[in-house]
C-alpha cells in the first residue's frame, strides 16, 4: 500500500481509507454478532494490507457507525495505530451555539469510539450560497463569517482535541471554492468519481450531473489533504444493488445511482476488448487527479480490498475514448489561462521538433520566441483554447472567427471559424485527440451559426493533409505566405440544421 503526505500536515497516510458509512452498511448495523464478527474482520485485513485511515460520522447510523468501529479496532488492539477521521453535522437549532455543538458532538464522537484521540474532525453539512438551499446545508458566512463553523473548529485544533479540520465537498461550486480558498481547513472529503469527475476536472456542456466546478485547484494552492469518496457511485460501479440507505438519502438518491448503473453498463462494455475491470478503472480515476491524497472505499469484503489496493499501486491510467467522450460530454474545451501559456509553448516546441525530425516543413509559430507575444495575446483575446479529456490536460489549440491573413485571397466569405496552432499533449498522442477537437469545433461553429469552419497546414505535409482530408475538410486552394512556403487552406461546411 503507498503512503503520502496529507496536504500540508506533516502526517503521512495510506492511499485507501476505510469508509464506514452507510453504503455498504458493513458498520452501521444495530447490535448483531455475526455482522460485528464480518466488521472486525474486514477491518483486520484492511490493516493487513496497510490501510491505517478510517472515516466515521456522528451520523451514520445515528452513532452505530462509531460504535462498532472503535469496538472492532479495540478488539484488534488497533485503536492507537490508525488515523480516525468523523464529522459533526449542525442543525439550525445548533448555529446559535456553535462552539457547545460542535463541542458536544465531538465528545460524543469519542465516547462511541473509545478514543480521546481524533486525527480529523469534519463538517458535515454541504455548504451553498443561502442555508438550506440544499438538504442541510449551510451558508459561507455561516462557515467563514465572525463566530462561524471555522471558529469553533479552529479552537478545538488549538486545544489538541483533534489534530485536523476539515469540510465536505458537496453544494455550490462558488461557495465550495471560497471555502477552500480560505486556508482555514486542512483537509476536503468531496465526489470524485469516474460518474462525476468535476471537482477535479472541467466537464463538457453535455454534463448532466452537479458540477462541483473544479474547486480542487483552490484545494491544491492551499495544499489541502483530499478525500476522494463516493469512488464507486454508490455501488453502480461494482454492479452492487442499491444499499438501503440509498433508497432514503437525500444527497445522492435513487435516481442518481440509476443513472450511474446505465452509464457503468456502457463503460463495462467499452472495458471488455481492453480485459479491463470497471472497478479497478474506478479505483486508478479518482487517485489519478494531483489533487487527491486518499480515496475513502465503503469495502464489502477481503477480495474487494485486495482489488484496490492493487488497482492503487498501478496509478494512474488512460480511459478508452468512449469512457472520455461519456464522462464529460465530449472534450471539455475552456479558454486558456496566462499560467497555461508555457503548457502551450512547450507542446508547439515538441510538435515542431517531432515534424522537423520526420523531414516535415510544418511551421508552428508558437514553438518560436519571435511570437511569444503574439500567443500571450491569444491568451488575453480569449481565442487559445485548452483542451482536457479524461483528468488530463491533452492539448491546445486557437479558435477565432476573424480570419487570418491567408484567408483573405479567398473571395467569398462566409461566416466562418477558423482553427490554427492545434497541437496535442505528449503523453495522449494516439488518443484521438485531433479528430475530438475538430469534432467540438464544428459542434461549436453550428452553435454559432457559422457556415465553414477553416484550417491550413504545409503544402508539403502529405500527411496533415491525408488527416484534414480524411475528417470532412476538402481544399480550398493553395497560398504562398513567403517566398517557398506555400499553404493548402482546407474547410468544411458546417450542419446547421443538425439539433
């Protein structure tokens, strides 16, 4: 089992965590002998195989979760060698009285489990713009305001009750943002999954889920700890049934993990040429993102506890486009940040070396210092794009509806985008990036009723050539841009009646 360093805690922690919440129910069980048994042995193997974080709440179970977890890990005289992790989550009666709920619920946490010693306590409620705009959640100033929920956490970190704070990642992407960008807390437990990448990741247009905005990159500049939950969505994943809990939640009901079952029947299918398991894909996802310390697993048994470990210790992967394409609607497409800029020129500089190498005389501008400027510009007009596909940024490319200077020796001109400087990610060539990319511009150019979308390349580069021919564009005519370098303009008309 690998083992990191928790955001800027000096704690270093197994990348698996035991969940022992109410999906699948292994711990939250009314007094039973034989479940109690099955608990305290799947616990022991998880130690086994070097798991040493496990995560509870006040909630679970309404404290049978806590219960039986600290019984377990006592009888296995474990209790001092792992890192607990619980939550409080407030009521409205409780936000007159902070500091005493907050207080209260902590003592009560460690009544249950037996311990004086908890290494995260966590809010649980989800937070949003208004309280109450979601089931039990909580405002932003409620959370960072005078006297609010940070206060009484930081106090109870100052006086040694608990090592850590921490908040739940579910809500409004802004708030959880905010949140994040405050400092205050050391760690985030939020949804990352391969059904719903978008704390991590920016998502296409065609999302249909809650889009948590991609507030991880506020987590990774305060160098916050990350928990990945919900890895499995609930058990659609690993073809579980839906557990009891599901039937009654509130945050992620019924309907949600019926559309997570359709989606992991077509992402098995798409895994079956390749003898991969949807499982282990799910495991290696959401450990895949920088972000993310630790994912916390609610383990059925010993087998599946062997699986992820296994899946964690082979890292990260690549999806099957098919998978890509489903998760995020498509390439998720946004305009390029200043910070991006030199991702871009480095990726025009290995174009560029790769082309020359293979005797092309393709000239990309951005791999040259006498237009840096031109490119920063790019940047700030808005027109460079970056491109990101399956938790990885794979490419760039300039997207604009004023034409460059080689268009203009062609007569008619009809509204038209035009597509320049595409290059792609070192490590996802042979990824299909390319044709993905086309194929969002000329989604895009319908939605801005565009009649043509228009690129060139080299004259000589039989092989660009080959590849704009072989996706729709045809010839427009030949332009020589300075003595010997002549350009083959390509374009496609654009379905504007396509829905």
């Amino acid at each position: 089992m690998q083992h990191v360093r928790l955001g800027r805690s000096s704690l270093v922690i197994s990348r698996l965590a035991l969940g022992a919440g109410p999906v699948p129910a292994a711990f939250t069980h009314a007094d039973n002998r034989d479940a109690a048994r099955a608990g305290r042995d799947l616990i022991r193997h998880a130690l086994d195989r070097g798991i040493d974080w496990f995560d509870t709440a006040a909630g679970y179970g309404e404290g049978r979760s806590e219960t039986n977890l600290g019984a377990a890990l006592r009888e296995l005289d474990a209790l001092d060698s792992v890192h607990l992790a619980t939550k409080v989550r407030l009521t409205p009666g409780n936000l007159g009285q902070l500091d005493s709920a907050v207080r209260e619920s902590l003592a009560g946490s460690c009544q249950r489990l037996g311990t004086r010693r908890i290494t995260l306590l966590q809010l649980h409620n989800s937070i949003t713009r208004e309280r109450g705009d979601e089931p039990t959640s909580l405002s932003l100033v409620v959370v960072l305001g005078p006297n609010g929920v940070a206060d009484s956490l930081e106090r109870l970190r100052d006086d040694g009750l608990v090592s850590l704070i921490g908040f739940t990642g579910i809500g409004h992407a802004e708030a959880l943002r905010a949140v994040a960008a405050s400092g205050r807390f050391d760690t985030v437990q939020a949804p990352f999954n391969l059904a719903n990448p978008s704390a991590g990741w920016p998502v296409g247009r065609a999302f249909e889920e809650t889009d948590y905005g991609g507030f991880f990159a506020e987590c990774q500049a305060q160098r916050m700890g990350v928990f990945a939950i919900r890895v499995f969505a609930g058990g659609a994943l690993t073809n579980s049934p839906p557990s009891a809990h599901t039937f009654q939640t509130k945050f992620f009901p019924l309907e949600l993990y019926r559309r997570d079952e359709v989606r992991a029947a077509r992402w098995r299918a798409a895994l079956q040429p390749l003898n991969r398991d949807l499982a282990e894909v799910a495991v290696r996802f959401s450990l895949g993102h920088a972000a993310v310390t630790a994912a916390i697993i609610g383990f059925q048994s010993r087998e599946q506890i062997d699986a992820a470990v296994a899946a964690a210790d082979h890292g990260p992967l690549w999806l099957p486009a098919e998978i890509e394409d489903d998760i995020q609607g498509g390439l998720a497409v946004r305009p390029a940040r200043l910070d991006e800029l030199p991702a871009y020129l480095a990726c025009s500089r290995d174009a560029q070396q790769r082309l020359r190498s293979k005797g092309l005389g393709q000239y990309l501008p951005a791999a040259h210092d006498e237009f840096a400027d031109e490119m920063r510009q790019r940047v700030t007009q808005g027109t460079l794009r970056s491109v990101w596909s399956g938790g990885q940024q794979v490419g760039f490319f300039n997207w604009d509806f004023r034409p460059p200077e080689m268009w203009n020796t062609v007569n008619d001109q009809p509204p038209a985008w035009y597509i320049a400087g595409m290059v792609v990610a070192p490590m996802a060539r042979g990824r299909r990036v390319g044709p993905r990319i086309l194929r969002w511009c000329l989604e895009d150019a319908r939605r801005q009723q565009a009649a043509v979308v228009r690129l060139d390349c080299h004259s000589a580069n039989a092989w660009l050539r080959g590849f704009y021919e072989s996706h729709g564009f045809r010839a427009r005519g030949l332009v020589e841009t300075y003595p010997g370098y002549r350009v083959c303009l390509f374009e496609q008309s654009v379905d504007r009646t396509a829905p």
